[in-house]
C-alpha cells in the first residue's frame, strides 16, 4: 500500500480515523526554511471537522505537534515528523459497518483485497487521512515562501450540486473565500448556498460539487514532457483525494467543443517575457509550466454515507437494508479546498526541486 507521495519533497501519512492519531513525515524539505506549528495550524483549521454548521459536527481541535526536523524554529533539512491527536472518536456509531458495507465507500473493496479493515470511522479510507497531506502542503507554502515568493494558490469552491459560481478565477480573492463557510469565491451568495446545504442534508441526504484551483507567480519550466508532465501529477495528486471524480485543467472539456483556431493560446511578448493572450492551456504545455496562471478543477461526488435507508450487502454475503449513522459531510466542497491546496503545493514543490535538481544549474 503506497502511503508516500513525491520524489524529492516527499510525505509519508499514517494514522487511521478512529486510532490514536494521523500525522506526516515530509522528507526533502530544505534547510533553514522558517518553520513552526503556528506556520501549520491555519491550514488545519481551514481542513477542521466542526468548522462551521454545514460540516461534520464531530469536534476535533486538530492541534499540531511537530516531533522532529525542525530546530530553532527552522527546518534542518532531515525528516519533519508532525502528528494531531484523534479526540473525539465514536467507533459505537460505527457498529453497523463492521458487519455491512456502505454503498460507493471504501467498505466492500477494501474488505475483499486486504480481508481486514478498521470499520471505525472509515480507518484509513477516511478523510482524516488529509491532514497528513494538509502538513505536507503547508510545509511547501512555508518553502515556496523562502524560495519562490510570488508563487501563491488561491483555491475556491466553484460549484455545489448544479449551483456555478460565474466569476472569473483570475479574480476570486482569498479573503473573500475564507470570509464564508462554503468557501465561495462571493460572499454575497453564500447564504444561499448554506441553506441548500443544511436542506439536503436534513433530507438525509448529500451534495457534490467542484472545487477549483489557480496558482500565480509559478515560474517557468516546472513539469516534465514525458510521464511526469505538471498536469498529470497534478491529476495524480488531487484524484488520490477520497470523493473526488474527475480532473480538468484550462479549458478542460469544454475546449473539445472548440477549433484549434479559436483554442490556441497566441504568444506576445510582454517586456522580456514570453506570455500568451488567452489561457485555455490552463499554465501548462507540454507537460510543463508556461508562467500563466496553473487553473485547473476537480469534481467531487455527493458523499457516500447518507441518513437515508439503503439496500447493501452484508459481510456474510446476505442482503441488508443500511441507514447509517455517524457524523459525516453532508457536502464535501468546503472541507475539500484545503485539501486540493495542499495536493497543489505539493506537486509543485516536488517538482520545484526537481527542476533544480536537474536544469537548473544548466539555466542562464
Ligand atoms: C473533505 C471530505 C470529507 C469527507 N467526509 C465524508 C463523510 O463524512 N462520510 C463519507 O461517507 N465519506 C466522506 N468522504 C469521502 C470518503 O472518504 C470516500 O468517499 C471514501 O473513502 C470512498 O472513496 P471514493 O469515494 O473515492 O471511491 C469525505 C471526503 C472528503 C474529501
């Protein structure tokens, strides 16, 4: 089972949802980055269960400890060890999964490959998981601070159920995403999309929805032309995230809709840098960063564990009839930006490494 994600800036995550804790060890980070728990716990908070009435109640503080690789507040360039403690377990509420498994979740196929499985909670399957990958990626916002200082991601949510946003994402600002609860790009719609949210899920139900991300300031030639291109570990990165479903970057599906003649980006010269017009490449091109702004969306499903009375199967192989209980997302968009952000930062901190490591002592 792969649990570590990267080549140069690597993170191993461990811990179950119902055990004694999850955490990160981020291997590759450089020496004398600045670096603390107060660094961290912002991106924690934005990932927190309980953050808002639209979430999971179930109240975890999420507080960080870093345990090693960090010495008078900055890195030492040896493995950074950071861990939070589960509090607020239930695994009674779980009962009913130990014995049956919960349509589209992880339960049947997880039982039938590894024949064991922590039911408590979801185990490993569980979104708790992503803290690990929260640490990683704060860590790298904390590199790219240091070593790229334009480089920024603004990640927002984009569409609940059918419900777009129509705003164009050069211009969404992070204060206006983190100012509501839905981390919509405007505030002012919000309220309506709370009370979408708290009406499907009093329905028993759940939502999905899309959540998009931009990067800026990403300087050129991160990305590979071959396996390794920057679109297809970033495809990697946020398709490896529970719930989500599908990837697009730049004009995505839609550009198939279009004629090379209208969809090509045309180049100018701006100063002495290479720019282009539009960006339906969405800041990559053959695998690798162009300098524009990297846009890219991902699509996650309505979550799988519902308050309304399902038809399954159980483990002895007799049919069932399953009405779950548990504290769970009625929607997972808000929770899931802080995830898609740290998949974000984390392949480009890998390959911001690579990058140097390879070409760019050769770059003019
Ligand atoms: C932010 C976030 C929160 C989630 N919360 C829940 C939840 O409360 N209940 C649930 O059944 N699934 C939840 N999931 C999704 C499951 O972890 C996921 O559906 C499951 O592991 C099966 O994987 P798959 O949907 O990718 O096939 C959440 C996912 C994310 C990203």
């Amino acid at each position: 089972m792969a649990n570590t994600f990267g080549h140069l800036y690597r993170v191993t995550t461990w811990g179950e949802s119902h055990g004694g804790g999850v955490g990160a060890v981020v291997d590759g980070c450089p020496p004398q980055i600045p670096l603390s728990e107060k660094d961290l716990q912002p991106d924690l908070d934005r990932r927190r269960p309980g953050q808002s009435k639209i979430v999971t109640p179930r109240k975890e503080a999420d507080r960080c400890e870093i345990l090693s690789g960090v010495f008078g507040g900055k890195t030492l360039g040896t493995p950074i060890s950071v861990w939070v403690k589960n509090e607020d377990a239930r695994p009674e509420a779980y009962k009913e999964m130990e014995t049956m498994f919960r349509p589209s979740h992880a339960d049947y196929t997880y039982q039938a490959k590894y024949g064991i499985r922590n039911w408590q909670g979801g185990g490993r399957t569980s979104a708790r998981e992503t803290i690990g990958r929260v640490i990683g990626g704060s860590i790298a916002k904390c590199m790219f601070r240091q070593l790229a200082p334009k480089l920024s991601v603004i990640t927002f949510v984009r569409q609940v159920g059918d419900v777009v946003a129509r705003i164009d994402s050069s211009r969404v600002e992070s204060k206006e995403v983190e100012g509501n609860p839905v981390r919509w790009p405007d505030g002012k719609e919000a309220e309506q999309l709370v009370k979408l949210i708290e009406r499907v899920r009093s329905e028993g139900d759940s939502l999905g929805g899309v959540v998009e991300c931009v990067v800026k300031g990403c300087p050129v030639g991160l990305g590979e032309p071959v396996f390794d291109r920057l679109e297809a570990d970033l495809a990697k990165a946020v398709m490896s995230l529970p719930a989500s479903k599908g990837f697009e970057i730049g004009s995505g599906f839609a550009g198939v809709r279009m004629r090379g003649s209208e969809h090509n980006d045309e180049f100018f010269m701006d100063g002495k840098r290479v720019r282009t017009r539009t960006n339906r490449s969405g800041g990559v091109q053959g695998g690798i960063s162009n300098g524009e702004e990297i846009v890219f969306r991902v699509a996650f499903k309505p979550v799988a564990t519902i308050a309304k009375v399902q038809k399954t199967v159980g483990v002895s192989g007799k049919g069932a009839d399953l009405k779950a209980r548990g504290r769970h997302d009625p929607c997972v968009l808000p929770r899931a930006v802080p995830m898609v952000e740290a998949m974000a930062y984390l392949v480009l901190a890998d390959h911001f490494l690579r990058d140097r490591a390879q070409v760019g002592i050769a770059r003019p």
